[in-house]
C-alpha cells in the first residue's frame, strides 16, 4: 500500500479512538451529573415519551408527592393516572391547557392544583410543564409532533395551608373590627336610650307614689296608666342589655335571681325571631335561684335559640326547659333538626367556628356557642351538648343553686332601703344629661339631702375644690365627653386626703367593673327612686376609702 498525504492510517485511527473515548467520558460523567441532579431534586420531575404514552424518568420527589412507587408510576398510563390523582375540581384546566401543548400550540404552561393521595391526603402542586417536538411543521402542528413531555412540580402545600390561615385570622380580624365597631354604636344608642328610660321610670314611680299617698287622686286609674309604662321600661331595658351584650359591651352586675323567671322575659323576643314554622314548648318548672347577670342570662337563651332555630330550616320542635337538679339548676334546649357529628361537636365551643356558611340562608360568626360557654364557666356553671346526625341536638346548662336566705337577704337589702332617711349628708350629682341630672336632683332633695348638680366632669372638680364643706357623696355618670366618672375617681383618688364616696350611674361603659370598685358601685340605668335612694344609702353607709387609695 502506497502513502499518498504522508499520514500514518494507524495514528489517525488511535487518535479518533482516543477522541471517542474522551467523548464518551464526558457523556457519562454528564450522565451521572444528570442521574444526581435529577434523583435527587427537590423538585417533583418527570419525563413522559409521548410516543410511547408513558413515564420514561420520574424521580424519587414526585413518589413522595404522590404517595405512590415509581415502579407503579412507571407502568401506569400517564392520563388516566392524571384523571385517578387529580382533585377533581382541578382536572379540567390542567387537561385543557395540556391539550394546547399537545397540538403544538404553546411550547410550555404551569398551572397549580391538588393531588389526592393514596392515604387520603391531599398536596398542592405549582406544575411547570414543557414539552420536545421534532420541530418538522405539520398541519395543525406548528412545531411538528410532541415527542417529549417533562414536568417540574413544586410542593406548595406548606404555602397554601399558610395563606388559607392568613385568609382566616384575616376575616377573624375583620369581623372582631365589625363587632368592636357594633359594640360602639350599641354603646352609643343604649347610653341615650337609658337616659331615656331613666327620666321615664323615675317619674312613672314618683307619679305612682303621689296617687299612693294623695286621698284625693283615683289611685286605681292611676295605677292603671303608669303600670304599663313601667313595665314598657323594664322590656326596654332588657332589649338594651340585649343589645350590649350582641356588641361585647354589656356592664355585667350578678344577682340572686330565679332562672325560669329570667328565661320567660325572652318568650316574646324569641317568637319573634324562631318563626312561625319551628313548634315550641317550653316546660320552665324550676323553682331554683341562680346567681347570675339577667342579661348574660338573656344572652344565653338567645344564642341557644338560634343555633336551635339554624338547624331546623323546614321547621320542626324546639323544646325549651328549666328544672330543679339537687344543688344545680338546668337550663336546656333542644331541636330536632340536623344534629352534630361528632367531629363539629368537638370544635363546637372553638372561636370562629361555624357550619352555618354551609347552609344556604345562615350565617354564622362563630362565637355564639363560645359566648355561652364563656358566661356559664364565670357564673360557675357548666354546659354539655347532646347531638347525632340526623337526630337533633341538646344543649344543657347547669348553674349552682342558690339559697333561698341569700336570694331573700339580696332582696330584703335592696328593699330595706328603699325609703332610706337622710343624715344631712351633701350629695354632687354629676350627669350630663339635663333631664336625668334634673330628675336625680329632684329625687335627693325630696328625701332631704343637700344636693348640688354639676353638668360635667370638669365642673364637678371645681365645685369639689371650691367647697366650703367637702361632699359626702358624688353621684355620678360614667360616659361623659372629657372628664367621665372613672377619670373623675381617678382624679379624686390621686388627689389625697379625705375624698367623697363615690355612686357611679350608667347603662354601659368601658371602664371594667373590677376598676370601678376600689372607687364605688355601680348603678346601672334605667333605675326607679327607690333603686337609687337604696344605693344612695349603701354607698353613704359604706366605709369611707383609705387616704390615696386607687391613686
């Protein structure tokens, strides 16, 4: 053989297969680089041959993604294995948008949807899918036939759990933002109304006790106008504390109180809002005293009530009864809607928890039952729930007994002092209401104290600075602009020296009672003469306060 270029034919060939055999060093050093990065991402991924309609390369993420094996994946066809494990409410998009790529019309997508796992679980998956095409443009397929399909899932379970609880404490916030502001406006309308009811009460008992004590006067056809109009106040006052306790702002004041009587003040509220399609019987047969707020216990039945009324949307019984249980006394109400599971039943009492969203033409805020179970626990009691599905729900509430010496000595006290005698003791009401300060006044003089009023807070300072002789008592409303009754105890207190016992009048504040006490008590409005000439009394005859005190 003749040399023709002067190159050994040997050479050449030993250099091509060192060349060769670097390239496939490289292959398979890329390889492993490949098998590494792919196994072991934290990204679910996969490889699907479209031409052969299956999973070519999965890794080990999307088996824990998916709770399945990849051996099991491997074999499977990959849309019907789409369709099995894809929430089904997320299947229609995915299977769309795929249906684009498929056709060439979209080179990539991502979508984000559920997966339901084997065990019953479900996971958030944020796809980005793209696909290999041959590239030989065909009719109907720009981008020439699909050969290759890969997937890159990113669990975001985590992240849509997070922002699903952000979106909840979110609308918590709201709707304790709505409540605070109802809470305001309630406190603003039941402050007016009780001055109202005030000036109402307090001259239907004086018109009531001038007939009493004028011969000349039909005291019967008296007795008969003013009746009503007192009465019309006390149902008032009630629906006031209603509306306190409704907006989280009610002045909780617990007395001895007999709990069927506190329970039928509600039958004409109740019928008003149960409907005329749901029965009731009621069976209130106890004769037990409780020691509880009478609006709390308002606020009780209410609520009870309703969560009766909620489950029972075509009608149906609801049972209402009260009975004597040894040392206890029980409070009950049932309905014979759809019941509890026991799961619902567990988180019944939880803040915000509500099954009313589920039911068309309820809505719930979730702190009806939480409400309950708060007042009954500060009362001392307890509350249980009796419920199936299917089968109606019981709620049971049980409060301490008590005794009869000590709802009679509660009683006996306020009746005690009823026509209280003056001792010469002087008196600075303080109310900015002109008719009701008028109307305390009035009262305090009548029963001969030495009264002098001052319209407001700031004029009460003066009057007590500018005194010849120091007051014995200050009478006075709690929600006043600028200087309020609290603030004005406080002043007082911070003052030292000998100080005036102080009475604090008012239908609401936000002054809890617990820093109203070191001061005084209160007297909630609407109040008669007698209900204030008794507190009066009590809170002249209580021991004065230690020099400095509450400063």
């Amino acid at each position: 053989m003749t040399q023709t270029d002067g190159k050994d034919p040997g050479v050449e060939v030993d250099a091509l297969r060192a060349e060769l055999a670097a390239t496939r060093a490289r292959v398979a050093e890329l390889e492993e680089w490949f098998e590494v990065a792919f196994e072991h991402a934290p990204v679910a991924m996969a490889v699907v041959s479209a031409k052969e309609n299956r999973y070519v390369r999965v890794n080990r993420a999307l088996e824990e993604l998916l709770g399945q094996p990849r051996e099991y994946i491997l074999q499977v066809d990959p849309f019907s294995f789409l369709q099995r494990f894809t929430h089904p409410d997320d299947l229609g998009e995915d299977q769309a948008i795929f249906g684009e790529l498929a056709l060439g019309k979209r080179r990539w997508y991502q979508v984000q949807k559920r997966y339901l796992r084997p065990d019953g679980s479900m996971r958030w998956g944020h796809l980005f899918v793209s696909g290999a095409f041959d590239g030989i443009a065909r009719p109907g397929l720009p981008l020439g036939a699909l050969r290759f399909v890969v997937t890159h899932i990113f669990d975001i379970t985590e992240q849509k759990t997070l922002q699903t609880e952000v979106a909840r404490r979110e609308a918590e916030l709201r709707h304790a933002q709505r409540i605070e502001a109802i809470g305001r406006l309630a406190g603003g309308v039941a402050h007016d109304f009780n001055n109202l009811l005030t000036v109402i009460a307090g001259h239907g008992h004086i018109l009531r006790e001038l007939a009493d004590g004028d011969p000349s006067v039909p005291t019967s056809e008296v007795r008969d106008n003013v009746e009503p109009i007192l009465a019309a106040v006390a149902r008032a006052a009630t629906l006031t504390t209603q509306l306190l306790a409704q907006g989280r702002r009610e002045m909780v004041t617990p007395r001895a109180l007999p709990l069927s009587d506190a329970v039928a003040t509600m039958k004409q509220l109740l019928a008003r809002v149960i409907g005329s399609n749901i029965e009731i019987e009621a069976a209130l047969v106890a004769t037990g005293w409780v020691h509880a707020d009478q609006g709390q216990i308002g606020q009780v039945v209410m609520n009870l009530v309703l969560n009766a009324r909620d489950a029972m949307p075509d009608g149906g019984v609801m049972t209402i009864e009260t009975r004597d249980d040894g040392e206890r006394v029980v409070l009950s109400v049932a309905d014979t809607g759809h019941g509890m599971s026991e799961e619902v039943k567990a988180r019944a009492f939880e803040a915000f928890f509500t099954t009313r969203a589920d039911r068309p033409g309820t809505q719930g805020t979730g702190l009806g039952l939480t409400t309950v179970q708060r007042i009954v626990q500060e009362a001392g009691g307890t509350i249980a729930i009796a419920s199936e599905p299917g089968r109606g729900t019981r709620v049971t509430v049980s409060l301490p007994r008590v005794a009869a010496a000590q709802a009679s000595e509660e009683k006996g006290s306020a009746d005690k002092g009823a026509r209280p005698s003056a001792r010469g003791e002087r008196v600075l009401v303080v109310e900015d209401e002109s008719s009701v300060r008028a109307l305390v006044a009035s009262v305090l003089v009548g029963a001969h104290y030495d009264v002098t009023a001052a319209k407001n807070g700031e004029e009460a300072l003066r009057f007590i600075a500018e005194a010849d002789k120091p007051f014995d008592l200050v009478v006075t409303d709690l929600v006043m602009a600028r200087v309020g009754g609290a603030a004005l105890a406080r002043e007082l207190a911070k003052r030292g020296g000998t100080r005036p016992r102080m009475l604090f009048i008012s239908g609401y504040s936000d002054d809890a009672l617990a820093e109203l006490a070191p001061h005084g008590e209160l007297l909630k409005k609407p109040f008669g003469p007698s209900e204030l000439l008794a507190a009066v009394r009590r809170a002249l005859d209580a021991p004065p306060a230690p020099v400095g005190e509450g400063a």
